[in-house]
C-alpha cells in the first residue's frame, strides 16, 4: 500500500524511528530477495547485494528489545550462499 501513500506518509512510514516499518521492511526486502533468487529471471547482483545490506541495517539500527523480530531476515542474510557474492 505504500504506493497510494502522499510524500509525508511515505517519509513517515520509511523513518528509521519507525520501528514497526522498519521490522515490516526488512521482512519484505527479504521475501523480495528470496523471490527473486528463485524466479525464471534473477535479479541484478547489485540489487541483491542492496537489498540485503537494507535488511542488515534495518535490522541492526532497532533497539535490542525488538530484534527479535528480525531474527529470520537478519539470520537469511547470514547463511545465503548467494548472499556472499
């Protein structure tokens, strides 16, 4: 839905204080990845490499009560062979 926010939602929503947005991110960025890795047509390795530095620092930037609920997109991060090229 992000798509039929105005340019002050959107801001709002993609804010690193947002907490929620951020841990909402990460997942999705993550799901994009994997998507990708998996569809007829990979996605540029540059993309790759962005999306799961995004998911990295989304991650890492939330205080530690709320890490938690990050643990499978940080942890996809760590242990995709893809994800180290």
């Amino acid at each position: 839905m992000t798509n039929e926010m105005d340019p002050d939602e959107f801001s709002h929503f993609t804010n690193d204080r947002n907490l929620t947005a951020q841990i909402l991110l990460a997942h999705f960025w993550m799901l994009s990845w994997l998507l990708d890795s998996v569809g007829p047509v990979r996605g540029f390795a540059m993309r790759e490499e962005t999306l799961l530095r995004w998911v990295e620092r989304a991650a890492l930037q939330l205080p530690a009560s709320h890490r938690k609920y990050v643990l499978w997109p940080l942890g996809m991060t760590k242990h995709l062979p893809e994800a180290a090229t």
